[in-house]
C-alpha cells in the first residue's frame, strides 16, 4: 500500500496529524484557523482530520470534538 492515500480530496499526507491529546490538535487547528475534526483511534492515538476526512477510513474512529472556524484546511500536516 502506497504510504500516499487519496480519495477525492482525503489525502492522509496532506489531510491527518497525530497528536499526544486532544487538547493539543484542538488548539492546534484553531490557531491555524484549519477546519476539522479531532479524532481517537482504536488504538488510543488522537488524530487531526480535515473536513473531507472520509468517514470509516479509520476504522472504529470516536469523533471526540468537530472544529469549525469558517475557514477550510489544505495541509495540517506542517
């Protein structure tokens, strides 16, 4: 499997952050205006998705908190 995953607009490079907590990809997002939601993996991790996040590409996800700051995310990877 290609480390590159696109579907649509979802890409997983461009598209998804892994944090330590929630607290820290909510701020992350906020400060940098970026659209989203903050998810927790079955494994325990947190990740930040952008909006077009396809929903079940992480299997089993628990949306834990949805960011909306009337502005869009292109790369919340940086």
């Amino acid at each position: 499997m290609s480390n590159k995953q696109v579907t649509n607009d979802w890409d997983i490079t461009r598209c998804s952050k892994p944090f330590c907590c929630q607290e820290d990809a909510e701020e992350y997002m906020t400060s940098r205006n970026f659209d989203g939601m903050i998810l927790e993996l079955n494994d325990g991790t947190i990740q930040a998705v952008c909006p077009t996040y396809p929903t079940g590409y992480y299997s089993g996800a628990k949306t834990l908190s949805k960011i909306n700051t009337k502005e869009s995310c292109c790369d919340i990877s940086e």
